[in-house]
C-alpha cells in the first residue's frame, strides 16, 4: 500500500519538511501547494499581466494555484490540514473542506487553543493532532502496523 | 425555476432575514444551519449525555449540526457563504470548500478588508457581494432576468 | 427542510413505532424494511417457487428484500442503524456500512454493552445513541433548532 | 489483468497467509487492515494521547485504523470478507456493505453454520465460499481461466 | 414509499398491461418504451426525413427512442426486462446491462427454455421471474409487505 | 413522465417561443438562460458593480448567468441547442459539451450550411434538427408516441 | 497514450486472435472474458460446489465470471463487443448496455444481417463495424493519426 | 507531481509544438487529438466504408475522433483549448465545456478580439492566456514554483 498524501495549511514554519523526515523510509507520496508565499500571491499578474485592482490581482493567482491544489487534493489518499497560529488561514479550512466531500481521509493539526473554533472541521476528520511527528507516527502506523514507543 | 439556497456562515447579524425578505416574491427556498448559537454549541452534550473534556463536548455538537449542514449544502443549488467582521469563522470556510468540491453555485459575502484573506474561496465563487441585498438582486436576476435599478 | 429516515437493524421491540411517535408534528419522512419476519423469511420461495435447500431459500429472500433495503437507503438522507440486544444482526451492521459508503448521516443505536464490538460503526456514525427518544431529539433539533428540557 | 483483492474480516486464524500462499505465482496484490489486535485496539490512544472513557478510547483508535481501511477497499476490484466462529464481527459485515455500495466484486467467506444470518451478505456477494483454498480457486479461475482439479 | 418501475423488453405480449394491472392500488410509477412496433421503427425518418440507407434510417429511429428509454431507466428504482419467446432482444438485454451499471434493482421475466442463454443477465438481477403476476407480488411485498395466498 | 428541457443557444429569434406553443398540451418542463441581451452582458457590474476592464466585465456577467446556466443544464432530462446563422455562439457549443459530459440527451439545431463545422457537436447528439417543430415533434412522440402527419 | 480495451461477445472464432495480431506494435492492452466455454460454464460448481438445479448451477457459474467481466469493463476505456452469426449472445448485448451506461467507447463488430436487431445498441457505439481488421484500423488511427491504404 | 495535459482546440498552427518545448524538463504528459486535418475529416469512411450523404461521412468520422478526444479529456488533469483566428472551432468550445462540467482545470487561450464572444469559456477557465509560451510558464509555476522573469 502506497498512501498518497497532501500536505494543506500553514506555511509559515517547517512542518511539511519535519513530517517528511519523520516518514522516512515509508511508502508515502507527498504533494503541497506552493509554499513561495510571495510566487504564490503573484503567480497570476506575473505570467498573465499585471491588474490595477488588487481583487483581481489576487484572483488570477489563487486560480493558477487552484491548478495545483486540486490536483493535489484530488489525487490524495489522506489530506493533512494543518492551522497555524496567526492569520485567518481561509485556504486551510477550505481545503479540508473540499476533501471531506471528495470522501478524502482528513487529519487536522492544530494547536489546544484552537479546538472550539475548529470543531467543525475536526468533526470531519479521522485524527486530530498536534505535531508533525504524531501525523507520522499515524501514517507509520497505517502503513506498517508499528506503534511509536 | 425553483432555487434551493443554503445561507452559510455568520451568526451574529439579521443578514439571513434580510436577503429572505428582499427575495419576497421569488421562486427561492432557503435553508440555513441551527443560528441559535448557544443551542448549536450545547445540542450534542444535551441529547447524548455530558462530557467532561471540552473536545468531545464539541465534537458531539458539531456532529449533531453536521446532520442538518450536509443535507442544507447537498440539496441546495447555490450556496452562500458569509463571513463577518469577527471571529475565524473556518465552519464558513469550510463549508465554502464542501460546497465548491459538490460544485454547487457558491456566492460568497464579506467587507473589501477580508479580500486578501479569502482570495482562495472568492476565486471558486461566482459571485462575490458585500450585502444581503446584492445576493437578493443575483437570485432575482437569475430567476427572473430582472436588473435592479 | 423535510428529512427522510430510514429506520434499519433490529425488529423484535417497537422501537420504530417509538421513534416515529416521538417525532409526532416534524418534517420527516420515514422508511424502514419489512419487520415482519416470517415474510421476511420466506417472501423469495412464496413468491419465485420453492427451493430444497435452505441457502437458495434465503438467497431469494434476500434479494427480494434487497429492493426495499436499497431503495430506503439511498433515498434517505439519515439512517438510523439499531443492533438490539440479541441475535448477530450482521444485516444492520451490512446496512450501516452500505450507508456510510453512499455519504448517507448515520445515527447508531445500540446498549453500552455493544460499544467495543461496534466501535468501527460507531466511528462512522454521527451520533451513537442508546434510545429512539434521543433520535427523536436529534431529529427535532435538526429540524426546529429546540433542544429538550 | 492484476486484481486487487481486500481481505477484510476475522483476524484471529491464518486464513489471509493460506489464501495468499495458495495464490502464489497469481497477478494479485493484496491489502488488508492492521491483524495485530492489541495494535489496532489501542493505536488511537497511543498517538494521540490517552482517554479515560473507553468510548473515546476506541473510538479514536476505530478512526485510524479508518484511514487504511477504507484505502484498501476503495482501492480494491476485490474485496473478501471472512466471518469466524467467533466474536460479533460487525465491522467485517460493515466492510461488506461499504463494498458493495461502492459496487466492488465482493467474496464472502463463512461456515455453514452462519448461513441464515449471513443471508442479505451473501446476496451481495458474487461468491460465497468456505474455505482459502476455494478463494484461491476462484482468484486463478478469473486471471488464467484454469479451474481446479 | 413510491417504486418507480420500468418495463423493458418485448412489445408483443400484454405483459405491461397485465402488470399494471396486478399491481392495483400500489404506489408504483410505471414508465416504458414506445411500445407502436412501427411508429418505433420509424420515428426517426418521420421527424428527422428519409434515409436510403437501412443502417441511417433505423440508427435515427435508435436515437431518438433512446431520450426515452434513458430517462425511463435513469429514474427508475426498479428495471423490469422481460425477454419473451422469439426474436433476437439484443435491445432487452442491453437495457439490462445498463441497469445493472447504473445499480438499478433488476427482475428479469422469461420462461424456462431461456434460462441458460439469459444467466448472465440473471446473475446481475435481484429476482427471476417467469410471469407478470409474480413481478406485481414482489412490488406489493416490497410496499405493502404483503405475501400472495 | 415528465420531460425537463433545456433551451440553449441562440437568442435573437423566437425559436424557444415557437417551440413552446408546439409543445402546447404536452409534459415537458422548459428552461432557458436569460434572452434579454443587454441584461445577460451587464448583469454583473449592475450588480457587483462597475470595471474598467472589459474582460472583468464581462466576466462577472459570465459567471452571474453560470448560476441559471448550470442549473438548467444539470437538472434537464433533454437539453436543446440552437446554432444560429450568426455569431461565434461559443457559448453555444461550450453548453453542448457541458450537456454531453453529464450524460444528458442532446438535441442539437442548425441549418444545413453548418453542418461540417458542427460535426463533433451532432456526434454527441441524439437528433440533429433544423426547425422548433421537428424538435417538439421529438418531444410529443418520446412522450405520446405520436407521430406527425 | 495507451489505449485498455476489453473483448467482449463471441467465443467461437478467431476474432480476438486476429485483431490482437492486427494491433502489433500500437500501445494497447487487450482484456477479455474466459473464452474457454467448458470452463466458463462450469466455474461456479466446480470451485463452490455441486448443484443439482441447472439454474444455480449457472448461476454460481455466472456470478464467478462476473469478477472478470466487470473489472474488465471497468477498467477498459474502449470495449468492443462482437456479435456471432449463432446463439442468443444476450450476454454481449447485456455487455454493451453495461459499458454505454459507464460513458465508455462502445466499438460494435456484426454481420450486416443483423443490423435492424442491433440498431439500439449500434446507436450507443462510436464505431459500428464488420472486421477484426477494421477495429485494428480504428486502433491504429485514435493513437497514431495513420489511416489504411 | 506529474500533469497530464490534453491540447485541444486550433490544429492551423505550431502552439501544440511550441507548447510542448517550452515545457522541457518538466513533468508533464501532453495529449492532443488528431491534427492532420484531412486524416481527421475522413477516418470514418476510410475505415468503415464510404457515405453518399455528407452528414454521414462526417457523422462517422466524428465519432471515430470521439474515441481519442473523450479519453484524452477524462484522462487529463489541464485541459488547455486553444481558440485560433479563422473557423468556426465549435469542436473546441464543445471540449471546453465537457472539460468543465468533469471539474478538469481548464486554460483557455485566444487573441484579445475573441474576449466578448468567449466570455462564458473563459469564466469557466483557472486562467486565460494568449501564447503558447504563457501555459508553459503556468505549467512549469504549478509544478516547480518558479516564476518566469
């Protein structure tokens, strides 16, 4: 069994890499969003021209984006979302979304302080966690069986 | 043509009663989730029995809402997603997320300072308004081919 | 909002009649299989002609029952799956996985007793409950936001 | 052709190794879920921190194992699945119905003992067999044509 | 519960008629094909003009038949095919195969002397049936729970 | 039965008026975008007000119509397009393929003259029309079994 | 591109052979029934059991092959079905309306005596033709643009 | 992440080429249909035998067509249509709404003169360009990031 697994949320810190590290030797696929916060933003003016009005500067690039986010979601076996500490983090929550009415296995990482606002979405989810090693310690499981400790 | 509608989103404010009321006379019927916020925080815990740890008190309640958010979100035609001035409003988010990956008609709402935040979810939208009335004035285009003015 | 529930597992107590007592005045539709048990039993020889061994006996009474189950199932937009206190009743756990798969809301009902060997229905449910009164408030909060008490 | 066969069901006999040694030389792959029973009784909780109610214990746990379940079975063009003598087992007969809404061929395996009240399972099924071996048979039958004996 | 039946197959007996019959007093919606053998064969040239090629006159008449036939089978919970006693019936079988595609309940009604030509199309039905008495028994047990004598 | 057609294409002739009144007596359910031109190019800045550029013009428009086009063509059982004599009529087209893709029966309307450059579109299609009165000639018989004349 | 297609229909000639022959060199992987008819027939008794009905007999037989027959179909995204000069063959007919009902290209193969019996299911086919050759030309042409001659 | 890419629309010109060798080094799959216009105009008679009727020659060899465009659009993640300067190019808008209505990711390109008469295309689109050279760069941002410039 091969998961494939998309990687959704914060970009702001290393977890997407600590994950990745934390999975080594495991039959796992991993796929993200573009994770270049200023190429993400600009991604739409810079390669099909430059607009005056910023919704639709914004609005050319999260639909380039959207190429590689639905491709990612779609293809994915388990979508990890996490939320991180600051901003709104609309995408995130949109995301999950979007893989719970594909059927998609969602695993939801955020911090204690978050818990109510996100009961919604964690209601979707298979695994509520905290840290990049227990989404790990998870696929690890799901994969091979073995429990941490 | 009969419109089905679900009224996503903030809680707080008469928007719901208002775009109902500029709808008068068109062929819409809305749904919206439980916007008793006291009685959508507690209903699990008050029909399934207390818990002591806070998570599992919300999960019961989210998953209780979920019965009546799923059932508005898949029988609707086209979904509106409010976000307010406060709070994180994920369930918003979210439900913006389900719908699109349905691929409902979504129509989004909220102030010219959310725009950046939200690129992501107006960029799967149709339409993206300010006002109650706004959404009034798309259904009753769409069903009667009237403009306002 | 009307909502359509089918009522599946066991169908030695009135637990049905209960149900649909309790929910006297809402807006719901309910469908259950046939719980007469003899006819159950024997519909597909009554009907098809006689067969010497018993496994073509049920086999044909299966099927034939199978329109109902089926039918009720993917209409519904909430199933209520009961796993009494006798008997394996591996068609109501069939049922909930047939729901669960289809995205149907399921609701679970079933003693303490139960609760390890069910825990894979249970985690696909989205309310576990031990009595038709506490369906009956599900469904009444879903579709009127009133919670008991 | 390469079949994908789920070998869902009783964990607590040899039956998965036997059927996989009898298909040897076969174009299949196999998936199954996790078969350490302490592992997958207790995989929730020891990821994602400890419960003191035994519902939440195992319901975290039914969650993950979830996520490999319903990969193999999605995944599958074959799912077997196998009752014991012994236990409830309702989350093989669950397996059973979430293939066959999924409309994946399905395979059941029991003793005869267990015919009555497998009846609606076995009138999903497009074999209903006893034995590994027998699985076996018809695994080679339908990927070289070559029938036993 | 309301059935929606579709009645497939051969044209030259009163079976339809018959069934309908039978079925007095139920909640059972019938559709069917054009059952005028001529208007059938020719509808397409008399709408659509004349073809000198045998293949284009009937290909038109085919197409314009099927708006009905796939509207019929689409809606249908139930899909009755009846094979009768001459003729080739590829367009009876092939409705079948589209039923069964599409998870429609089938019941297949022929006589005896067809039963090892037809077990393909059988194997995919939920009952096998020689007359239309024997269908309107199982749609008044599917109702009404109702066993004939 | 009950027919729910679509009427898309070209709008500066009476042909859906026409068809309509052919249809007089019959049970079918018509569905159309809006015809008023000047509306269906303005409706989104009227609304959503006002752009500088024309291609967010037009776009907000596009998208503002996409409501009652997508809901019209994915709740039709037939779904008519009409070529006319002038005009691109890419929209035309982009709703037949739309159509197709959601397995509707198409029935498609042109003259003669377009008939090599529309040969993917008629492929797709169930009947190829020149005139309202051939297509509500197609409707009464799938519906009546009448034929003309 | 690579090119599944799947075989179905007649088992008495060379047909297969010869048009697996005619595609050498084209990126193709063909897919077919069992064409051992003794085998075919027997299957289901001979692994499940002994019959002493000939309808379960055939039945047991016909569900075994099934496994193959839809994996083969499902996984296909061209199916040809190839219609003999002898026999019933309602199971290529039941085939063909299984595949037209999953949007696959449907290639039929008969002799022209049997064109008015076949216009239904010719009418959901994308190629009507006489000739293994003739397949193997389409082949060639849809992956390398050549045409014969 | 690997792209499949289908290229379809416009064949007068090199964009298809230049497309492909701007991608250089990326991980993409590029499909197309058939662009050897005379090969494409008369496949169908060519294989399957010649027509009087024009309508019919190029009905079949429409459909032949339909075999590679069909698999080439439901395999691709990116739909990219190209609308060229001359013709009438329904085929293309025809591919852009069935690209749409299976939820692909569609990128339309065309001149600045053709933004009015494709503005319900390009409201379907993730971007809208007008080189070849502007999809390479989309293709190559979504993949690995990287901005042009």
């Amino acid at each position: 069994m091969t998961l494939k697994v998309y990687l959704s949320g914060e970009i702001h810190t290393s977890w997407r890499e600590d994950l990745i590290a934390a999975c080594d030797g495991l039959d796992v696929k991993f796929d993200a969003p573009v994770t270049d916060h200023g190429a993400s933003d600009d991604c739409g003016v810079a390669i099909l021209g430059a607009e005056d009005n910023k919704f639709w500067h914004d609005h050319k690039g999260a639909k380039v984006n959207a190429i590689r986010t639905r491709k990612g979601i779609e293809d994915a076996d388990v979508v990890v979302v996490r939320f991180g500490e600051k901003y709104k983090q609309w995408n995130a929550a949109f995301d999950a979304g979007y893989a719970a009415a594909l059927g998609k296995s969602l695993i939801v990482m955020h911090q204690a302080e978050h818990q109510h606002a996100l009961k919604e979405v964690d209601a979707a989810a298979l695994a509520v966690t905290e840290t990049p090693e227990q989404v790990a310690q998870i696929l690890r499981y799901v994969l091979t069986s073995v429990l941490p400790g």
